[in-house]
C-alpha cells in the first residue's frame, strides 16, 4: 500500500525576527489554507495572523 502525498498546493510567507531563522514562503495544506480564509473573514482588513488587539504586527517584546 502506498501512502497517500499530503502536498501542498499553497504557500504563505513568513517574516522571521528571531537570529539565524529564515524568512521565506512555506507550505500550507488545505486544511491550514481554509483556517486562514476564516481568520481573514472575523478580521477583514487585518495582514497579520498574530496581531495585536490594535491589528498592527506583534513586537518582539510581545512574544517574549
């Protein structure tokens, strides 16, 4: 039996602060993908999956 390819067909970009971390486009499955489309209709308007309560990028500090 083979096993099943859970490739992805999407990708999101990730911005990494964090030293010696890369910054790049990753893979999202389908699942992932469709959590997203959600997070996007509660919050329209807002480009960050971690946000602050103001929608703005979450500081350094903040994640500490």
């Amino acid at each position: 039996m083979k096993k099943k390819s859970h490739a992805a067909k999407y990708e999101i970009m990730s911005h990494l602060v964090k030293k010696g971390s890369e910054s790049g486009f990753h893979p999202v499955l389908p699942d992932e993908k469709e959590a997203l489309v959600q997070l996007q209709e509660l919050y329209p308007g807002w480009i960050y999956v971690f946000a602050s309560e103001r929608g703005e990028c979450l500081s350094v500090d903040a994640i500490k």
